[in-house]
C-alpha cells in the first residue's frame, strides 16, 4: 500500500471530538481518519510518536484501546501541549477485510476498480460489495474515478 501524507488542522480535529457520527468523503478521508486513531494510539503509548502509520500498526496488540472520542483528545492534547496548530504526518495503513473501523461510521465514495487495493478498503467497510456493485451494474452507472457515487454504510 501506497503512503499518502496527512495534513490536519486542530480545528478539524475539534469538529471531529463533537461529532457523534463520521462520514467519509473519499477513501483518502478514510485513511486519514482511521490513521489519526491509530496515532493516537501511539502517542498514548509513547507520548512523542511521530505521525507515521505504517501498513501494519492495526495489527500490532495493545493492552487496551482508546474510543474515538478518546482518541481525538489525546491528539488535541499533544497538540495543545507542543504549540501546534496542525498536524503533518504520513499513512500506509492498509485496509482490507477484518479491519476493525474506529472512526469511521459511513462513506461517501465512487466506484472502484475490481482487483484494487480501495476495493478491499470497502469490502472491509461494507462486506458484501458484490451486490451493490452489480446493482450499479445493472443500472448503468458509471465506475472509477469520474462516475457515480454511492453512500456507504455498514
């Protein structure tokens, strides 16, 4: 998988904190929140991680694990406590069924190419995609990057 860098401002963050559900836009998004949750994590364990979310954090055991709202807070912290207003970090995590969503409550996104690495993204988020991409089959949507979107909630 691929690394993308992440940039986040704290206002964003704050938003987030208040939120009671979150709804991606964008795969990237998704990315990008669950690997704010997985920073967390770190700087929980280490208070100076640095915000880099390799492919396999999520697998990594850990005594226990934050909630969502935990975890923004203890980035919202860190923040506060170095004097920043935005966060600059990097992600590789990779997504693919029997991931274990912490941030993420729906997802906005287009339809992906069989075989690709986003498709596994929403096969982990969804289950069963087959179906809803044979019903856009059969309804002639347009796939990849400049067709048709889908509200995607597990």
């Amino acid at each position: 998988m691929h690394a993308e860098q992440i940039v986040v401002k704290k206002k964003a963050l704050e938003a987030l904190a208040s939120a009671n559900k979150n709804v991606a836009v964008g795969t990237t998004a998704m990315r990008t929140l669950e690997s704010l949750y997985w920073f967390a994590v770190g700087l929980r364990n280490d208070g100076d991680a640095p915000f880099k979310v390799e492919q396999s954090t999520p697998c990594i055991s850990y005594p226990s694990l934050p909630d969502r709202h935990e975890a923004i807070e203890i980035i919202l912290t860190y923040m506060t406590a170095k004097g920043i207003d935005q966060l600059v970090g990097e992600t590789s995590i990779y997504i693919y069924p029997g991931y274990k969503f912490r941030m993420c409550d729906g997802l906005i996104t287009n339809f992906h190419q069989p075989g690709s690495t986003l498709l596994l993204l929403i096969a982990a988020f969804i289950g069963d995609w087959k179906k809803i991409y044979s019903d856009a089959l059969q309804l002639d949507y347009r796939f990849l990057s400049y067709g048709d979107s889908s509200l995607l909630l597990p």
